[in-house]
C-alpha cells in the first residue's frame, strides 16, 4: 500500500475519532446542563414552596438555606461555564461556598428537634464566611500567601465539619425515639458527608477549578436525583405534616390510649421514683432496669407519651425537678450549681441551656420570680 494513501486512511481515522471524541465531549457537556438547570429549577420551585406554606417551619427554613446554596453551586461550579455577569456571578458563587454551613444546619434540623443556631453554629459559620473573600481572584492576587492559608484552613474546617456532623448524628443514635428518623441517622448523613468529602477532594485535585467533566456530570446528577426525590416528597406533604414541636413536649401523667399500658404503668412508676436523677441513665440502662428491650422501651415513649429524643424525657422530668427545687424556701441559700447537679444534670451551662429552653427563662429569673431572692 502506497504510503500516501496509507497517511489517508490515518487522517481519516484521526478524523473520526476526533468528531466521535467532539461528540461524546458535546453529549456530556449538554447532559451535565441538563441535571443542572432541572436540579436549579426543582430548587427554585422548593424554596418558592416554602415560603408560601412553611416559611415558620425550621426545619423547612434550613433545608430553604440549603436549596439555595445548592443553586448557587450548580451556577457557578461545573465544567461548562455560563458566563454569568459578575452581578450574578458573585453572589451565586457566595452562596456556593457557603452551602457546606446550610447543608450542616439542615441535617441537625432534620434529627434534632431542639436544633437553634447557637453561639457554636454562629461563630463557626462567622470564621466560614470571613474566609471566602479570599477566594476571589481581586482579593487572592493582592494577598497570594494569605489566600492560600485560608484555602488550606477552609479544608481542615470542612473535614473537621464533616467528621462533627457524623459524630454527633451517630452519637444519639440511641437516644432517638422515631424510628424511621432513627434508622436515616445511620444513611442519610453518610450520604451528604461522602457526597461532601468527594467534592473536597476532586477539589483538592485539580486546583479548586472547574471539576473533570465526566465527574461533574455524576455529581449533577446525584444532586438532581436529591432535588427530584425532595420535590416528589413535597408534592404529597403538607406544610402540617413538616410540623415539628415547638417545644419539647410536657410529661403526661395517663396516655389515653396504649398498645402497652404494663409497661407505661411501669415507666411511669419509675419516673415517680426518680430514676431521671441519675446523670447517667441511657435509654440501655432503663429497660434494664424494667426488664424490656430498648426497641418496645422506644416504642412506649415515643407512641404514648410522644415525646420524639430518650435526653429530651430525661431532661423534662429533671427540670421539673429543678423548677421545685428553685422554687423552695428550704433551699434559697443553695447555689443554683448545686440544684443542677442534684437534679440529673453533667454542668452548669448544659443545665441553664435546657432549663430557658423550657422555660424560657434563666434558673436565676425564675427563682426570683417565685420570691426567694436569691441570685446565684
């Protein structure tokens, strides 16, 4: 075969190997905006939702923060570049960055029913954001140094986030009394966490830029399958049924109805013998001391005296406790420390937390407001 026409047939199979590359190329590249406008649209409409039926609902409000940060990253951090106008752009790409603090805040509303955005969570999320200037090209090519210690500190506070919302999650694993949400604690924040960490490190990998396309198509369509299986979700709820308690719920002295009156008549005894003062009772520990498997335990408090966390059943009966304690002439003179600990709580701090949380006020205001006098 004469060389030339051997030279030919290479070109012409270089050609078409090229267009079928430009083609798959061009295959991806439409399929990555297709998961990104349908997953910026499912967003767009769940957040518009919210606002009209549950804007008073926490944990519809955090999972509204998340939603838009969400926007934010499908916006701004892909393989195809929209071009956004700069007015668009940056407060796009801020919501982006700053989606790791919605997605932490979202995932405590969801298994913490008693979940504020408390000094913790603030002054976290304040170092976050003062972090994220850095990243910007005008401020990074001023500061190059101090650029690269915040991208270097914003990676240690995203795994240190990630490894915090696992432990916590996991950590009251048996103290939670709904079973289906107990169950999610074990796969739902792994999801986010992996989802989270694998972003981090395909980060890491190529610079901060723009991720490989076929990987950005994957994580696309992950997020798209989140916001279509949330959005399927919605259609079938009712801002009710998002309700969660506005505040722990008040021990009941007689549940009108049992699937167990024996052992509710058991707990009950207990509970009047006060077994809650032990600072360290667990869930384990009561049902062996009534002869009971945790899950029927689980099942009696949660079904009969509904209450939805085993430390927030503890924590109600030791305030009343406290609230009788406060309130006798027989103990003014008694640091207040001291009626904590008398009553089932670890520390003081932990005890005026949950006492107002309650309450609504401090132990002090309330013991003054019964008449002793006494500040602590």
């Amino acid at each position: 075969m004469p060389a030339a026409r051997r030279a030919s047939q290479r070109h012409a199979c270089n050609t078409l190997a090229s267009a079928a590359y430009h083609d798959s190329m061009a295959t991806m590249e439409s399929l990555e905006l297709f998961f990104r406008f349908g997953a910026i649209s499912l967003f767009a409409w769940q957040i518009a939702v919210i606002a009209r039926d549950a804007r008073h609902v926490a944990v519809a409000q955090f999972y509204g923060l998340m939603a838009a940060g969400l926007i934010g990253f499908l916006a701004t951090h892909a393989s195809v570049d929209l071009n956004l106008p700069a007015a668009a752009y940056y407060p796009l790409s801020f919501l982006s960055k700053s989606s790791a603090l919605f997605i932490w805040w979202f995932v405590f509303a969801i298994f913490d029913d008693d979940f504020r955005l408390r000094r913790m969570e603030l002054g976290f999320a304040a170092l976050w954001i003062a972090l994220i200037p850095f990243d910007y090209e005008p401020i990074s090519r001023l500061a190059p140094n101090l650029a690269d210690f915040s991208t270097g500190l914003r990676v240690l506070l995203s795994i240190a986030l990630a490894v915090f919302i696992l432990g916590r999650l996991f950590a009251d694993y048996a103290n939670d009394l709904v079973e289906a949400r107990r169950r999610a604690r074990l796969w739902l924040p792994a999801v986010i966490v992996a989802l989270f960490i694998i972003d981090l490190a395909c980060d890491y990998l190529t610079g901060y830029g723009a991720p490989p396309l076929n990987y950005s198509v994957f994580q696309k369509a992950v997020i798209f399958g989140f916001a279509f299986a949330i959005g399927t979700i919605t259609l079938r709820l009712r801002a009710v049924d998002l309700e969660l308690p506005a505040e722990p719920e008040r021990p009941t002295t007689q549940a009108q109805t049992s699937s167990d009156p024996v052992l509710l008549e058991r707990l009950q005894a207990a509970m009047d013998e006060k077994v809650f003062l032990d600072p360290e009772l667990s869930l384990t520990g009561l049902a062996k001391q009534l002869a009971v498997t945790e899950a029927r335990l689980r099942a009696v408090i949660n079904a009969d005296l509904e209450y939805r966390n085993f430390r927030t059943f503890l924590n109600q009966h030791r305030v009343e406790a406290a609230k009788k304690a406060l309130s006798d002439p027989m103990r003014k003179q008694d640091p207040i420390i001291a009626i904590a600990l008398d009553c089932g709580f670890n520390a003081l701090p932990s005890f005026n937390r949950v006492f107002k949380d309650l309450t609504g006020q401090t132990p002090s205001a309330f013991r003054a407001l019964k008449g002793t006098n006494f500040t602590s």
